[in-house]
C-alpha cells in the first residue's frame, strides 16, 4: 500500500485524518535520512556526546 493515515487533531476536540502517500512523509526525506544517518555514525564512534544534569521536579 503506497498510503498511510495520519491522525490531526482538530482545534473542536474531535480529530481528522489525511491520507498521505508513503513518499511524502517529511521524516523519510532524503536530507533527513542523511541527518540521521550522520548522527547515527556520530554515536557509534563516541562523537559529539554529551553528558547532562538530570533536573530534579518536585511534583507537589
């Protein structure tokens, strides 16, 4: 199937769909796909890591 349904939620609380073809969806764009393959190599060589702080939340 070349189509997928993609859920849009409308501003009246119900939701709508659109059907799109399987080569439009913007994730799987060729300039996207590079972007994540680059990062991708990136983790696996141990570059451009980064350790951060985990913020404490008080849920009161």
């Amino acid at each position: 199937m070349d189509t997928e349904r993609v859920g849009i939620n409308g501003n009246m609380g119900g939701s709508r769909t659109k059907t799109i073809g399987a080569g439009e969806d913007p994730f799987y764009s060729e300039a996207n796909m590079a972007e994540l393959m680059r990062r991708i190599a990136d983790i696996e060589a141990g570059r451009n890591l980064a350790q951060h702080d985990l913020i404490e939340v008080d849920d009161d």
